[in-house]
C-alpha cells in the first residue's frame, strides 16, 4: 500500500508538486476532514491506508468503521493535520476507497445472492493491472472466497493450454504429475467446456474442475456423475455470471461459482471528503 500511495503522490505531482495548494501559503494551517459515503455499500481500503498514512506526511487517519462494513450515508472515517498534506492526499485516499468499496460492494451482492446454498462467490484474475492485491482485498472484504492470487500459487489448465495436448487424458495426467512436485500449491484445476472432457478429467488426481459456460442442465449433471464417482474434486461454474442468473447456477449443487465481474464491472462508491473543523 506504502508503495502504490507513493505512485499514485508521483502521479499526481508531476515535476512540480501541488502547485494550486503551494499558491495558497499554508504551510501552517491545520484541518480535520470527514471521509464520508454517499450512498449505500460495502467499505473496504480503510485498514491498509490508515497503516499507511505517514506516506502523506503530518497526517492523522481515525477509523470510524471497518473494512467489511456496510454503510450507508456515513462518516467512515476522519483525516486530522497539515492542511497541504490532506489536500494532496484527498484525490488518492478517495480514488482508491471509491474502487475498492465498489468492488466490495459488488462482490457482498453476489455473496447475498446465493445466501443458505451451500455454494460460495470466487474472484478471478481479471483483476485492474498493478493492483491485483488490492481487488482482492476488496474481493474479500465483500464477503468473496480468493482464487489463485496468481500464476505461481495454483494450476489451473485452461483451455488454450489443453489445445496444445494431442492426448488429451495421458499428457495431461503427465504434467498433473510434474505440478504435483511444486511446494506450496493452493490446488491443481482444470477447465473443461464439454461433459465428455469432464468425464475423463474426473479420473485425474486434481482439486478441482472449472466448469466453463455450461447450462445449467449440464452442471447438474456434473454435479451428479462427481457424486457417483469415486473422486471428489470440487466444481466450479464459470462463465457469463450475472446477479440474476447465480442463484440458479449455484442450486445446480456445484461447489464455487468464478464472478470475473466482481473486479472488472464493478462501479465505484461514492466517497467524499467535507471538512469538520476550519
């Protein structure tokens, strides 16, 4: 976070810094600021940038809630110090709570969506380029369940991988094998977009099968044809997830449903900052 606030201050400043705030000489002044949603959502981003605060010089942050909360039209937190600290610091903290909680915000609606199944809401790696760790702070915060974090910390044979097999069953049973000797590994998963393929992946020593644009018909055959066989790898749907159409695919019985739109569709929150104290 230290390191993505102190882009974000270069970005900002350019060659020379803040030259409307440097124009009004107020080196001395001091101010206390409100952060404050408007609206109704999910906050996350607070935690990490009140850890970090001191990137933005002589500033205080007062937590009034925590990441995870559901707000609604509320004070969420308040900024205390050096006035020229707090106004090159305004655009960054809100542009990176507005993303963040509406990333939050969008995933707690998708969690709510498929509440009393027994199914829950995966993140995927569509994430916005630089600040994959924070989406998926966020995506936690809403009440998502983290997928790989990245290419070094699962497999998952996709389906540009497999068109490079020419057969299909024993060479990727090979190179399960050779996965298997990584230390570390979250899961071994493989995609599949046809029942066929799923078939002769269920007889694979992996986690998990991703479940690729299927109907729903299919995933509960999936479902069925896991539970009558004699592994047990957990099953993923994927593919064209909307609020409307989850709870339907996670009553087909499978185990996680991917939402690339959690991180790659979701609006922001609005979040201001009003001063309290002149």
């Amino acid at each position: 976070m230290r390191e993505l606030l102190r882009r974000c201050l270069d970005e900002d400043g350019g060659l020379h810094g803040d030259v409307t705030t440097s124009s009004m000489m107020l080196s001395d002044a001091q101010g206390c600021f409100a952060i404050h949603v408007r609206g109704c959502g999910t906050v996350a981003g607070l935690n990490p940038i009140a850890d970090s605060i001191g990137v933005f010089g002589e500033l205080t942050m007062e937590l009034k809630h925590q990441d995870g909360d559901q707000v609604q039209d509320e004070q969420i937190a308040i900024l205390e110090g050096s006035m020229p600290a707090i106004l090159i610091a305004e655009r960054t903290i809100l542009n990176i709570l507005g993303h963040t909680s509406g990333i939050a915000s969008l995933t707690r609606q998708f969690v709510d969506a498929i509440a009393s199944t027994e199914c829950v809401v995966c993140d995927t790696r569509k994430t916005t380029p630089g600040l994959r760790l924070l989406d998926k702070y966020a995506v936690a915060c809403g009440g998502g369940t983290l997928h790989r974090l990245s290419l070094h910390d699962a497999v998952l044979y996709k389906d540009n991988h497999l068109a490079s097999l020419h057969d299909f069953p024993e060479q990727l049973g090979a190179a399960i094998a050779n996965a298997k000797t990584h230390q570390d590994l979250k899961c071994i998963e493989v995609e599949v977009d046809t029942l066929e393929q799923f078939e002769k992946v269920l007889l694979l020593p992996v986690d998990m099968i991703l479940l690729d644009n299927m109907t729903n018909e299919q995933l509960s055959l999936a479902v069925s044809l896991r539970n009558e066989s004699d592994s047990s790898p957990l099953l993923e749907a994927s593919g064209g997830v909307s609020l409307e159409t989850i709870r339907l695919i996670a009553e087909t019985g499978v185990d996680r449903i991917a939402v690339g739109a959690l991180t790659h569709r979701a609006p922001w929150l609005d979040i201001g900052l009003d001063i309290i104290d002149a």
